[in-house]
C-alpha cells in the first residue's frame, strides 16, 4: 500500500515517517522509501551519514531512462520524450513492484540496513543552485509521480513517502495516488492551517486522511488539537529521548524506542492496513487519468508537440493482481 506523510514544515513530518519505516522493517515487511520534500533528510533520519545521503542518486537526474522502462511497447506513447509526470500506463507499459528489482530501481534506490531489517530509499534529490530562477521543485517531483502511476502494489508490502511541506503537495495530482494520508500536525494554530487545506482539497478526492498530533506535552495540547480537528485525530506523539539522542547522531536501537510512542506507531500502521480494503482500483485509475488530461492541456501538449490525451488507454485498470513480479 502507498503511505504520504505530509504536514507543516517543521512539524516533524520527516522524524516520524522514518519511524514509521523503521516500524515497518522491524516486522520484515518490504518497503520502498521515498523523500519528496524539497529538503531531503529522510536519509540522515534513518541513519545515514551526511556523505551518505548525499551520494544518493537523484530520481530527477534518471527522468529519461524512468521514461523509456516504463513506456515498454506501449502503441499509445510514440516516444518516451512525450512522456510528462502524469502520463498513464496502458497495455504495454511496464509497471514498478515494491518486491522485484528492475532497472529504475538499480538506477535510483539504494538499500538501506536498518537495525532490523532492510528498506530501499529513493530521493527526489535536493533542490540545486542550477535550479535558482529556472526551475521549480515540483518539476523535480515528476519522477515520483510517474513512477507511482505504474507502480501496483499489495496488501502486505509499502511504499512510504515523505512529501514536500505544506499544501505544496497539491500543485500536482500526486497527493490522489495513496491509500492513506498521515498529515502530522503541531498543537498551534500554523500547525493545523495545513490541516484545514488538506481537508479542502482532498474532499472531492476522497483522500483517506488522518492526523498525528506532534510534539504534545499534556492533556491541553490533545484537547486543543481534536478540537480543530476532530475525529480526524488519530493519534498524538510527545517528546521522544530516543529521536533526541537519534538527531545528535548517538541513535540507540530501535527496540529502544518509548513504549508509547511504540504504540502510536502500530496504530498508524493498523489504520493504513484498514485503509487498503478501500482501494477502489477503478476510481484510482480514473484520478490519475483525470490529472493527466488536466496537464495535457494545460501545458503538456504545448510543451512535447504531442496530443497527450491519446496516451490514455480507456481499456486499462490497474489491478492488484498485477503486483506479482513478471519474468524479465
């Protein structure tokens, strides 16, 4: 199941989808990570020196090869080049699977050992100084997005992803393509603005969404907090002597971890598990088409000399029984 993290910048978005990821790996489930925020520290939080997480491989600076794998011998897609960040898979079209290995991830992932397990990381890659004036973030993000479009994935596998902060999450139809949206929120009045934007958004989206309260001290802080956002609150997370001693660069094993916050961990996990059971793979196709014929007109037939709509192939679904790995 595909799992976002979204929130505040600041709120603690980062540290506690790592956590959820480390929970994760300590049953053996396999997980693809991915940092999508414009600052990538989803790395470092799970363990990794800075010269590590540096070295990893940036999705964006793969775009063309991601293209090419995953067009196969789709008819409707005349060339990779017409290949945006929306763009739908079709008969022909090879699709991702959290268990296999293929070229994009050789290319783009790297294994990450855990104390209990092993995870594999993606990085959007950070925002450059050659990116200053000419580029914005979310044309950095287009390599997720495609990438999720073609991925399938079952019910006892994941793919978590750390997304950018704040509402920017909205300036691309990505935020449609997750069975469970964790949107990790502050008790402060900034901390629960992105919630209410979230909440407007998503609506026509039926995007299953709940929120983690952070850094809460005491009872006021998860009375102010379901207040704002009612049923909505899921569950709270205070200080962690764990995480403190994690960000000085001394982490303790993860067994280690607060019995408490051990706990909030298993109930996000329980909630995404409950949340797959809703996946209505029609209705997912059918957003993610919609998203990309809102692009092709917008600015993606301009852009590739392309009619974009035509890559739209009105017989395909994607389907959980295509989450079994293909031979090569």
């Amino acid at each position: 199941m595909k799992i976002a993290f979204v929130g505040k910048g600041g709120s603690g978005k980062t540290t506690l989808s790592s956590l959820f990821i480390r929970h994760l790996a300590a049953s053996a489930s396999p997980v693809v990570a991915v940092d999508a925020d414009i600052n990538q520290h989803l790395g470092a939080a799970l363990g990794l020196s800075e010269g590590e997480a540096a070295a990893l491989p940036a999705m964006g600076a793969h775009l063309p090869l991601i293209k090419e794998y995953l067009r196969g011998s789709n008819p409707r897609i005349v060339s990779a080049d017409t290949m945006i960040k929306t763009t739908p898979p079709g008969e022909g079209s090879r699709l991702l699977r959290v268990r296999e290995d293929n070229p994009v991830y050789e290319a783009c992932a790297r294994p990450v050992r855990l104390d209990d397990g092993e995870v594999r990381l993606m990085a959007t890659g950070p925002f450059t100084e050659s990116d200053l004036g000419v580029a914005c973030y979310h044309s950095k993000v287009g390599a997720v997005e495609l990438c999720l479009n073609h991925l399938v994935d079952g019910p006892d596998e994941y793919v978590v992803v750390d997304m950018t902060a704040g509402s920017d999450s909205f300036a691309s139809g990505m935020f449609t393509r997750f069975d469970m949206t964790f949107l990790v929120a502050e008790p402060t009045r900034k901390g629960v603005s992105v919630y209410r934007q979230y909440k407007e958004y998503a609506r026509d989206f039926g995007v299953a969404l709940k929120v983690v309260g952070n850094k809460v001290q005491g009872p006021d802080d998860v009375d102010f907090l379901r207040k704002e956002v009612g049923d909505d609150l899921l569950v709270t997370v205070g200080h962690s002597d764990w995480v403190r001693a994690m960000e000085k660069g001394r982490p303790p094993l993860f067994a280690h971890l607060e019995a408490e916050n051990r706990a909030a961990l298993r109930t996000l996990r329980e909630t995404a598990d409950a949340s797959y059971a809703h996946r209505d793979w029609k209705r997912y196709t059918s957003q993610m088409v919609h998203f990309h014929l809102r692009n092709a007109e917008s600015w993606g037939n301009a852009k590739t000399g392309a009619d974009l709509a035509a890559q739209v192939d009105p017989g395909f679904i994607l389907d959980e029984r295509l989450a079994v790995p293909q031979p090569s």
